[in-house]
C-alpha cells in the first residue's frame, strides 16, 4: 500500500512539474526571479550537454534526432520515419532508443513482441511501427543501459549495418553526426521558451540550431488513427464517447489537436511521462470504462494500457512524421557516400591482405 502511495504522489508530481514547464507557470510565480536567474545561469552548461559523446565505426552514417523540448517534440516520430527512409533507399539501419524506466539494462534487439517493462515504452512503439512499413527486415531497433554500449552491440551483431539513427542527442561528439535533426513541434516549436528551471526547453535555441543541419516541423494533429489493424479517418470518432488517456510530456497538445479535427474526449486521464502506472490512476481508467466507448491514447501511451483487462476497444494515433524533402535529398547523398567510403574501405582491407600474404611468402616461403 506504501509503494503504491508512493507511486501515485510521484506519478502526480512529475505530471504537475511537466505541465509548469511546459507553460512557463514558475517563470512567472513569486519565485519566477530566481528561477529565469537559474535558467540563464544553466543555458551554458545546457549548450554544452546538447553534444554526447559517442564513438561510431567511421564507415558507418550517423543521424541524430534531437528534440528542441524535453518532451512532446515528437522526436521518436522523426526517428522512425527517418530509419524507413534510409531503408527504403536499400540500407540496413538500427534505431538506437533508450530504455527510459525499463528494468533490464542488457542490450538487446527490440522485437514487437518485447516486454515494455523491459525494453521501455519508445523503444518497443519504434519495433511496432516499423512492423507495419515495408522496409521493417531492413530496420532494427536496439537499446541497453547506455547508448554506447547500443551502438557497440549492434555494430558487433550486423556487419552489414550502413546507418544508425540515434534517437535522443542533438548532436555527437568527437564525431559530428552526418546528419543532425531537430524535432519541434509546429505549434509552439520552442516550448515555453525558458530553460530549467524556468520551462522546457533544451537548450538555448542558437545553441540547437548551431548544432543541428535541419530542422523537423511536427504536427500534432492525427489525420488517423488505428483500430483492429486498420487506419480509420480521425473523422470517425466524431460524436463517440471517448476516453482520452496519456502518458506523455505534453498530453494537452494533442488533446488541443483532437479539438481541431471536432473530437472531444468526455474522460480524460493522465499518468506521468512513461509511467508507471500507480493504483490510483489503474483504478480511475476500470472505472470509467461504464462513461466511454472506446479509449483513444498515442501508440506509446496505449502500451500503459495494454494488461490491464479493459473491456472497452482501445485506437491508436499513428506515430509517423512527414520528413521534408530536403531530408530525403539528404539521405539520398548519405546513402551514396557511404557506399563509397565502404567500397573504398574493402579494397583498402583486400591491398592490406594481400600485402601481408606476400611479406609471410617472402619469409616463409613454401
């Protein structure tokens, strides 16, 4: 009873400290002086965060895909989208995620099938929504405690791997990125443009910018969503009595989107960003499952709901993002040159083998 206490005040808490930051409410509280002080005092040691070390084989391409905000940017979207592009182009790529809250810290290859409580919700939505596009036997998505150790086992695990698209740092170092996006959100790309403790932003934007080669405009609005395998038109949950749940950074914006296509929930429920669930909000979705139809919640906030014996349907909005043009250009160009450098890369290895079998026939000659 203790944990599960416990577990609804954090859940409460984190929720409540999100949804400050996202509207700049402690920026403009009594407090507001010494948090914008704060803020201004972090956006150096911030600036300097954007950059994570990572070392990367150099006949492999690096794509980075950053968020400008600390939630809600709709990075993940970015990645998947940019990992089916490059694959679409014949390459073999890895997503390298994170296991945000998830138990086991062991790297491992994300399959659909994988247990969230062990993989992390971003990671296993990434393994799902690549099952459903085309170029899925051309795409893997890997986690472990730590992105280096990611990164050291799948390069170890796929010597054909041409791509790694990593979902998380703004930019790579000592190694640049051969391609660094920047996910924000259409609506209010710079959150509530105010560092920690101040809002939610990342980072200063000069700095993101700097860093970045693209930026990546997501809209939060969902022209679909899925149910029973199928994409329905948003327009068909008009005049449903629905219930909303979430487990995100910033649920208001997509219920502000829902409002724009005329749906409107008549149950809203919010956990914290990746949950866990505590007992207090499992008991308030059973119960209000006699007040809806069906429940509609993004794909990684549906994963919460998966468990939990509910009678009602559950639909899920789609997590995909258009890539601009340039992007497709971009990758076009990548693809190329690391089919070059790979190219050069082997004929490098055969000279050096064949200088070697010569130099052992000299010495040791038959």
């Amino acid at each position: 009873m203790a944990r599960s206490g416990f577990l609804s005040i954090e859940s409460d808490l984190r929720r409540l400290i999100g949804r400050w930051l996202e509207d700049g409410t402690i920026a403009s509280s009594k407090i507001g002086f010494f948090a914008r002080a704060l803020a201004h005092a972090h956006a150096p040691v911030a600036a300097r965060g954007l950059a994570r070390k990572l070392d990367v084989p150099a006949s492999v391409v690096t794509v980075t895909v950053g968020g400008a905000t600390l939630g809600g940017s709709g990075k993940t979207r970015v990645a998947i989208a940019c990992a089916r592009l490059f694959a679409e182009q014949g390459a073999n790529v890895a997503i390298v995620g994170h296991a945000y809250r998830a138990k086991s810290k062991a790297a491992r290859i994300v399959t659909p099938a994988s247990a969230m409580s062990e993989v992390g919700d971003e990671a296993l939505v990434c393994a799902r929504a690549l099952q459903r596009s085309r170029a899925s036997a051309r795409v893997r998505v890997v986690v472990a405690e730590s992105r280096q150790r990611a990164v050291d086992f799948v390069v170890d695990r796929d010597p054909k791997l041409d791509v790694l698209v990593i979902d998380g740092p703004v930019q790579l170092r000592p190694r640049r990125a051969d391609l660094a996006l920047l996910a924000v959100d259409t609506e209010h790309p710079w959150g509530a443009g105010l560092l920690l403790p101040a809002g939610d932003l990342r980072g200063p934007p000069r700095a993101l910018l700097s860093l970045s080669d693209m930026l990546v405009h997501v809209d939060a609005t969902p022209a679909f969503f899925l149910y029973d395998g199928r994409a329905q038109p948003i327009g068909c949950l008009e005049g449903m009595r629905l219930g909303f749940f979430s487990a995100m950074a910033r649920p208001r914006r997509l219920l502000s989107a829902l409002a724009r296509a005329n749906v409107a929930p008549s149950v809203v429920i919010h956990s914290a960003d990746h949950g866990p669930l505590a007992r207090a909000t499992i008991h308030r979705v059973v119960q209000a499952e006699t007040d809806v139809e069906m429940w509609i919640a993004s794909e990684k906030c549906a994963l919460h709901l998966e468990g939990l014996g509910l009678r009602r349907p559950i639909a899920t909005f789609e997590s995909a993002a258009d890539l601009p043009g340039t992007v497709t250009l971009r990758v076009q160009s990548l693809i190329a040159h690391a089919r070059s450098r790979k190219l050069t890369e082997a004929h490098g290895t055969t000279r050096t083998r064949a200088h070697v079998r010569t130099l052992t026939q000299r010495k040791f000659p038959q």
